[in-house]
C-alpha cells in the first residue's frame, strides 16, 4: 500500500449479532468491539484500507449479470463514504465501472457459536492472489517470490 500514492481511506465495519439468534443476542460477552475481531473465511475485515488505484477482490457474489462474482479483481478508482466506484480488471467486463457499497454479510463459518453480521464493502485488498483464484485467468507474467518465473509464452 506504500507503494501507492494518494489519500488512503479507511473503511470500518458495523459489527452486531444477527436479531434471529435469540440466545445472543443481548449476551454482553459479544459486544461490537469483539465482534470486530472475529476473522473468519469470506467476511471481509472488520477494517479495510484503501486507495485510489489499489487492487481488490470482490469477496461474494454481488451482480454476476454484471461482472461482480467472488474472485472478480478490481482496481479502486474512486473512494466514496459508504461505498467505492472501481474498474473491473478480470473477466469479460474487462475495463467497465462499477459501484461497490457496503452489504450486509453473514458468515456462514458455522464454527462460531452465535450468529453474526457485519456491514463491509465486499473486498479484500488483492496485491497478490492465491493459485485457485488464478485459475481461469490470463497472466501475461508469473512472479513468485518477486522474481518473475514466467512470461506470456507459457501456459498454466
């Protein structure tokens, strides 16, 4: 993020437990400010750092009609209170623009005891991306460990 110039926004969730769990939710053990450190696979961080030009990807599927799928990566292009507008940068939107506004999400970890929600954009900075979410993708070069490994005439 460094490497990025620009204002950077930081973008807090609204963390609570979800009114349908009756067991919970007036427990006081699971205040907002523990809600805010639960990580757990696609929920995204309770605080999301941002900046014009950063890389991300969309963490659920939000519009598939229109490009926004789990695994879409975008590139921020202007940062907004509650919401982010983006470039699509993968896929067959290639280019088009995009509103990103703040959902509420529930993770479906069923290892937690409770049920929560968390009010978030849907994203996760991607500088880098893992070996599944590649997958489908064409990569003109192939860096790992900052070296590049290789170039477009190869195939994955």
């Amino acid at each position: 993020m460094l490497t990025i110039s620009g204002e950077e926004k930081i973008y807090n969730s609204a963390d609570s437990i979800d009114p349908s769990d009756t067991t919970s939710v007036n427990n006081e053990a699971l205040s907002s400010d523990f809600l805010n450190t639960i990580k757990v696979s696609g929920l995204p961080n309770h605080s999301l750092r941002l900046k014009v030009g950063c890389p991300v990807m969309v963490l659920r599927n939000i519009a598939p009609t229109d490009g926004l799928m789990n695994g879409t990566r975008l590139q921020i292009t202007h940062l907004m209170d509650f919401m982010v507008r983006a470039r699509i940068i993968t896929g067959e939107r290639v280019g088009e623009i995009v509103d990103i506004p703040r959902l509420l999400i529930t993770p479906s970890d069923t290892r937690l005891p409770f049920k929560m929600r968390r009010r978030q954009l849907p994203l996760a900075v991607a500088f880098a991306i893992t070996i599944n979410k590649s997958q489908g993708q064409s990569l003109s070069q192939v860096c790992v460990g900052g070296r590049v490994v290789a170039g477009s005439e190869r195939l994955f």
